[in-house]
C-alpha cells in the first residue's frame, strides 16, 4: 500500500490536472480578515508569487491595457455601481457575520456553494444615476449546514441574516471545489477500489479520476448527495481522458465521502495506448507542418477605442454595458444600451443576459454511461470552472483582462485571474458597401469596415472547453456565439479496427483511434435575455411567413410569401419550436414606441444553425432538461426565474425548470417580459475529433427591427491609408 504522504501528492497532482487544486492551497484566517487565496506559484489561481493580493491588471479605471507591469489592488476594491459584484472585504464580512449565526455555530461541518450579491431591485437599478448612493449591499448566499440547503441574505450595512428557504422538494446546489476534488480521492482510500485498479494493469500513482454528476434516475438515488467518479491511466501522457479504465464506476456519498458501490463491468477491456493522444505543443513530433502561416497580430497605434469605467462599466461606439464574472453564469452582461446617433440618446435594449444552463447528455444508455446527462452550469458551475485566459493566443493583443473574485466553500475570498477578456475585433468583414455598376454612368464606390467589441470567458469543464462570445456591432446588433472544443469523453472498447465490429452492433459513437469509441452526445446552452426595448414594458410577436397564392387572372405570378403578425397574448403562445419549412421572425418590441413612420420599435432573435432534443419527454435526463423542449420561450419577468434547470439542479427531479414556469400560461402582452433562447449541437465525434476537437461554433443574433429610423451606421467613415500603421515585413517573399 502506498504511503499516506505519497497519496497527498498524488491527489494535489490530480487536483492540478483537472485546475481544482486550489481547494487545497489557500489559507484561512480568523473571520473578518482581508486576505485572498494563498497559492503554490505553478497554480492557476496564483496572481502573483510576490504578491498574492495583487492581480495582473491596470489600476486605471479607463484606459485597457494588456500590460503585465500594472496590477489591480482587488483587497481594496469598493463598488461603484448597484450591480457591482462583491469585493473581497464584502466576502469578508460575509464569512464573519455567517461564523457568528447560530445555524452555523451548531453545524459541525458547514459549506457555502454560492455567495453573490442580491441584486437591487429591477425598478430601483433603473432609476439609478451615476453619483447617487448605492443601495444597501446585500449578499445571497446558499449553503449547506448539518447536511441541510439554506438560501439566505446577509445584510452588508445592517448585519442581518434572513434565512429565506429550507431543504427544497428537490436537488441540492451547485458543487464547491471542495466536494469535486474531495471526490476525485476518496475512492483511493477504498481497498476495493484499488485491487481493481491494481488487477486492471495500471499502477495506483498513475490514476486520475473525474467526479460525475448522476443526474437523478429514481429513489434509491434520494435522500443523500452521491456522485460517481470514473478513473483513467496517466501514464505516458497528459491526455488522460483518451485512457479510461472503462466500466470502473464508484458511487460515493459527497458528504460522508464513504464508497458506497464499486462497479466494475469492463475487465475484458484494455487501456487505450498513450500514442499520439498529447495535444501539447512541445510533444508534436512535426511542427513544421504549419510554420508556413506566419503570426498575425491587429495593431491600435492610437490605443483601443474602448474604455472600462470604474471595473465593470464598458463603453465602445455607440454602446454601453454592465460587465461582471459570475460563478455560475460564467459573465453577466447588464443594462446594455446603445445611443441613437439620430438623437443622441442611450436607448434602453437589454437589462440582462447570462447564460442560464448546459444540458449535456451522452447517448450511450449502458451502465457505466447512462448517467452521464450534465447540467454544467448548475452543478458544477460554469464561471467556476472558467480558466484564466492566455493572452495572445485566447484573446488578442490590446485585450483588456478582467478578473472574477469569488468565495471558497469556507467564505474565503479568492481571484479568478484573466477570466474575461474585452478586445475590438476586425477580420475584414464588411459594415456595409454598395459599387455602382457602369451601366449607370456613376462612378461610386463605398465600403465601410466592420469593427466589433467583443466580451469573452471559456470554461473547461473537466475535458470540454466552451468559449462563450458576446459581440457587439455599431449597427445595434448582438451576436451571442458558442465554441465548442477540448477533448472529448471516450469509452474504451476492445475493437481496434472497424473490420472487427459485427454487422450493425451499435457502438454508441465512433471508433476513433485503437480501443477508442467517441460517444454520442448533445450540447444545449440555454441563455437568459432580459430584453427592455426601450423600456420594461414589452411583447413578442412571431412573425409568421406564409405563402400566398395568386387568385387566376390576378398576376403571371402563382405564389408569394408575406408576413403574418401574431402578438402572443400568453406564454404558451410564444414557445417556440423552430421549422425550416414554417419559418418565422421573432421579435420583441415596445408597443407604445413608434418610429417615424409607425412601426413599433424593436429587436428580433436570429436564430442561427442550432439542435434540437429528441430525447423522449419521459426520459429522467429530458424532464431535468425540459428547458431544452422548445428553442424560445418568453415568460414574464420574475426575479426567482433566472436558472432554466433549476435553483438546485444537482439531483433534482425537474420540477423547478423553465418548462414548469411556463406552464402557468401568464399574461406576457405588453410586460416585462424574458427571451430564453437556446443553441444546441449534435455531436457525432469523428477522428478529427481525435486527440483534441477543433473548435466548432454556432451563434444567434438579437438584431435591430425598426428600431433605428434609418440605417444606424450610415455615417460611419471609411478607413483611408493615412490613418493606418504600416507594418514593415520582417522579409519580402
């Protein structure tokens, strides 16, 4: 047996492999004192090895700048608008008002899953200006004490405690770090455990496992937190996940950490070879292979046109955003408008927009898969399993880099480093152009470049990488687009050659190197867009294309298309199932606002190329994810409705999804009204997928609809020789 200080290498070696090891390195002072995480200098979470409270980042609060030379001071940071993400003394005095309370006094063993601000109040967030006080700081909190969910708020100012909620039917909240890496070690302590691995030919320091959620398949999951942790071979390569010691399943009790089942089911099945499975850089044996593409880099010589205010405020264009990491959400993009260049005026189009939820469901119902249906952001939290971003190769030169500050289960605050990056975007896309041709006579040529702001977080969770882009584009429209990348979840298989599979057996994917198989699977991501189209009050009105026949006599013409308007009176009116052959437009509008020539002002939802669920309604994994059941939803605003799966996803039974909500059938006519609007892929691995994916991308747009009373980037200027560099090449080819 291995010795108890060699495990707790081997697990700090695992935690670092899966960027959870920070779990394991901070330190906790007595309640109330400022300090952040104290790291390892090799630790992603590290901001610096000199100084631990300073992160890499301007202290100006306009002008970005990608330098590593200037550094944000984030233990002294104070909030300056109302939806201002917590600081690091609020986190603070979250932890030592909590210390003091009697539920967790009397909790032997005690964690926070969640700790954000409660924001404001929609009507008084509104009504705030620039100068005014802020209203009372108040922080939401879940937690767990004495193997009971609380949700609470912590008064800030007043040091109040208000317990808001016990033990919910179902589901339990979002996994800490804690109970991930915990997880991913408690198995070595079974004897069980490590015979098995030991008779499956793989060595006991070279495993590195992965703490699964279970979804929920019936009662005899119930009435305790479980996860199951499936455990792969680390030998001879950083690409674990291409070596599963496949049908090796534990079910463990997250609270207790006790092994509660040990299944193995996979001992006719070899360990995939380590060969070619390393994506590293430094392992490829033919770098030249691409050397001919030689680095392009965006020069500003006048600097980026965008500037940060006070941490969180961006303004760009015509354009201006609350920004913030969140833990769950990833990023937060709040109380978007852009200015009218007609009028001058900032116009009021979106107060909020996150993403709301992944559904990841693998099609392999056997049983050492059947359970894998991940709700990402939910139970393990999609901002927090966002990884600091690499400059130059993540986001662009110019980048402005902002950090998300976060609580530990214990309530100690700790820095997210580079989790967002801002940067202006221009790939010689064109704004808008027209050439005359010559049989006018005239002489006109006009093009206009497109230039975007870009917004963008990426989370690996556990082997997928998401990159999550918001753009901004000075016509008014918003591109929201899902990257899909990182390495894909195998099962291993003793076939090594297609030639070996017997007629039509399925092998729930495809057979993508020697003993691999990528399984099949989906990805749905769910967004949250609170649209307030100039104003809070507002509809959403499909707008039907039909085709219309021609009546005899009537034009040479049989058929045409027109547009059909039909404003939906209640939710159930505008869940939306998308049909190539059916199609519509979907707009929302202010029906009290009109343009000049009296349209209603508005935005539409562009859906872009996107997946649908086929999974049975009755499916366990599909009721847990029946937010997936329509492509857009609209219900009333209602500050409890902001998690598609859920409050507490983990283990529920999908009786607190946006499919319940929705079936309520509300009023949403002239309200204040949310768009839910989700992207789906179907994923088909393949061996290109092989032995890491290639980013793949899909996006929608929220797009101006007579919003504008002409063309909103009409007088934007061209770009003309005088006003760019000259980059000098380093040689003529």
């Amino acid at each position: 047996m291995e010795s108890k200080p060699f495990f707790r290498f081997l697990f700090f070696f695992i935690a670092i492999a899966f960027l959870f090891a920070w779990t394991h390195l901070h330190y906790a002072p007595s309640p109330g004192v400022t300090t952040l995480l104290d790291c390892a200098s090799n630790s992603p979470w590290c901001t610096s090895s000199k100084n631990r409270l300073q992160s890499k980042q301007p202290t100006l609060t306009k002008t970005p700048r990608a330098s590593t030379s200037q550094r944000r001071h984030h233990e002294s940071a104070v909030p300056r608008h109302p939806l201002d993400p917590l600081t690091v003394q609020e986190f603070n005095k979250v932890r030592k008002i909590l210390s003091s309370h009697a539920l967790f006094k009397s909790s032997n063993n005690y964690a926070l899953h969640s700790v954000v601000l409660e924001e404001p109040n929609k009507e008084l967030v509104l009504k705030w200006k620039k100068g005014q006080p802020l209203f009372p700081r108040i922080a939401s909190v879940i937690a767990r004490a004495n193997g009971v969910s609380h949700v609470l708020t912590v008064n800030l100012e007043t040091d109040e405690v208000t317990v808001l909620n016990t033990a919910p039917p179902t589901g339990y909240p979002t996994m800490t770090m804690e109970d991930m890496t915990s997880a991913t070690w408690a198995p070595l302590s079974n004897a069980k455990f490590n015979r098995t691995i030991i008779e499956r030919g793989v060595n006991l320091k070279d495993v590195a496992c992965l703490p699964i959620s279970l979804g929920w398949f019936g009662k005899k999951e119930e009435n305790r937190r479980l996860i199951k942790v499936q455990c792969y071979s680390m030998e001879d390569t950083a690409n674990f996940y291409m070596r599963p010691i496949e049908g090796l399943t534990v079910l463990l009790d997250m609270d207790t950490k006790e092994v509660v089942e040990v299944s193995d089911t996979g001992r006719s099945i070899p360990i995939p070879k380590a060969t070619n499975t390393d994506y590293r850089f430094s392992e490829q044996k033919l770098q030249q292979d691409l050397n001919s593409i030689n680095p392009i880099s965006i020069e500003q010589p006048k600097g980026p046109s965008f500037v940060i205010e006070d941490e969180h405020l961006v303004k760009w264009a015509n354009w201006e955003f609350h920004l913030k990491p969140d833990t769950r959400a990833g990023v937060m993009v709040s109380r978007a408008k852009v200015r009218d260049l007609e009028s001058g005026v900032l116009r009021d189009v979106m107060y909020k927009g996150f993403t709301s939820e992944l559904f990841v469901p693998y099609m392999d119902p056997t049983d050492a898969w059947y359970f894998k249906t991940y709700m990402d952001a939910g139970e393990y939290g999609f901002g927090l399993q966002a990884m600091p971003l690499d400059p130059l190769n993540d986001c662009p030169r110019n980048a402005y880099y902002m950090d998300g500050v976060f609580a530990a289960g214990d309530g100690v605050p700790y820095v997210r480093s580079n989790m967002v990056c801002v940067f202006e975007r221009y790939t010689g896309d064109i704004g808008w152009r027209h050439a005359e041709s010559p049989i006018t006579g005239m002489e006109i040529k006009e093009v206009r470049p497109k230039v975007t702001l870009v917004v963008r977080m990426a989370a690996s969770v556990a082997n997928y990488d998401y990159i999550v882009d918001w753009e901004f584009q000075t016509d008014g429209l918003i591109r929201i687009k899902v990257g899909l990348s990182g390495i894909l979840m195998v099962k291993g298989t003793a076939y090594e050659n297609m030639n070996q599979v017997e007629g039509q057996e399925n092998l729930f994917g495809t057979l993508l190197s020697e003993n691999v198989i990528g399984v099949i699977h989906d990805h749905y991501i769910t967004f949250y867009l609170d649209m307030d189209i100039d104003g809070s009050d507002n509809s959403f009105v499909n707008v039907n294309i039909k085709k219309q026949e021609t009546s005899p006599g009537e034009s040479p013409r049989k058929s045409y298309l027109k547009a059909v308007r039909n404003v939906a009176k209640t939710e159930k009116d505008a869940q939306i199932q998308l049909k190539l052959y059916d199609p519509s437009e979907f707009h929302v509008i202010n029906p009290t606002k009109k343009t000049r020539v009296g349209n209603p002002v508005g935005y539409k939802v562009v859906p872009g190329g996107t997946a649908a669920s086929l999974l049975d309604h009755e499916d366990p994994p599909q009721k847990r994810g029946a937010f997936t059941n329509n492509q857009i939803w609209v219900t009333p605003y209602n500050r409890s409705e902001q998690w598609a799966g859920g409050l507490f996803v983990y283990q529920s039974h999908g009786e607190d999804t946006l499919d319940v909500w929705s079936e309520r059938d509300r009023p949403i006519e002239n309200k204040d009204i949310v768009v839910w609007y989700t992207l789906g892929f179907h994923h088909i691995p393949c061996q290109e997928d092989f032995p890491i994916m290639p980013t793949v991308s899909s996006s929608f747009d929220l797009k101006p609809v007579n919003f504008f009373e002409s063309n909103p980037i009409l007088r934007a200027p061209p770009y003309f020789e005088k006003d760019l560099p000259v980059c000098r090449p380093a040689y003529s080819a």
